[in-house]
C-alpha cells in the first residue's frame, strides 16, 4: 500500500507532520490562536503545504503555565531532517521565541512530529516525536489531516489516536 499522499509528492521532496503551539500572546498576532494561525500561513508561504488542521486549545502541562493553542499541518520540502529542524527555529526566533525554560511559556512551538522517511534520530533530533503517541495535543490533531499515514511503520494515526483516547483516564 502507497503512503498517505506520496502519489502528490515529487519524488525529490519529503512529507513532515509538524505540531504547532502557542501560549504567549505576540505583539502583532495576539493570542496565542493568532499566532498558530499565523504560523500556518508562514508555513504555507515557505513550504508546500498540503493541509492544517483545526486549531484547539488545551491546558498547559508541565509547568508551562497558560493554556496552549495547538494544530498540526502536513507539508512538502527538499531539506532533510536536521534542515527541516534548523528551519523550523530559525521560524521560532522570528515570531519571537527565545532560549528559555524547558516546558516554559513561548510564543511559537514549532516540533517534526513525523516525516515520510520513516525513523530518523541523531543527537539532536528524534523522528517520529519521541512523544508522538503519548499526547493529544500533537497526535490528534495530525491524525486529524493524515487518519491513514503509518508514521515509522507503527499503527496509523486514526489507531494511534483512538488507543490514546480509550487509554487516557476519565476525570
């Protein structure tokens, strides 16, 4: 079986499923909506983009103080991993980001939940997410956009996503 949208792609380019989150409000794009939203569209004017999905909020964990505001998007590119990341900080640092507290408030979070290149890991960088399947706010909004994409030969997402959910205690 084809993967999810690789009959779309050029054969010199990669797909990336790529988490987005805010929790600091930012001088031109406002609340931390406003500035996943605007993370999208720089996304999509730097990269192909194939889809993005809705944007959720979700109560902050680890410390990281005010609610987040999360989507994910699947695009295309050249770079390969390692590029991909340096990309995707040098986007953090424009929109603000700064060196900070692990688990800290930020305004822009950008993370490479998963690529069409199977499992990649050196020193700096984990693909899939070493958290992928273990949080919501990255899993359900890409299996929301890509349900039937087999991140690293693992279940699909819409399995991945249901697993979590029938495995997350009730409050």
């Amino acid at each position: 079986m084809a993967k999810p949208y690789r009959a779309a792609v050029r054969q010199d380019k990669h797909l990336y499923g790529i988490g987005i989150g805010s929790n600091r409000r930012h001088v031109r794009h406002g609340l931390p909506q406003g500035v996943v939203e605007a993370a999208i569209a720089r996304l999509e004017g730097d990269f192909g983009l194939f889809d993005a999905s809705s944007i959720v909020l979700n109560r902050a964990f680890g410390g990281a103080g005010r609610d987040f505001a999360n989507a994910a998007v699947i695009l295309e590119s050249e770079l390969e991993p390692r590029e991909m990341l340096a990309a995707l900080k040098i986007l953090e640092y424009e929109f603000g980001r700064r060196p900070g507290k692990r688990w800290g408030p930020r305004v822009l979070d950008l993370d490479i939940l998963a690529w069409d290149g199977g499992a990649y890991h050196d020193r700096h960088l984990t693909v899939p997410h070493p958290a992928l399947f273990d949080r919501e706010t990255a899993l359900l909004p890409l299996a929301q956009i890509a349900p039937h994409w087999r991140v690293a030969n693992g279940p699909t997402l819409a399995q991945a996503a249901d697993f979590l959910r029938r495995r997350k205690p009730k409050a």
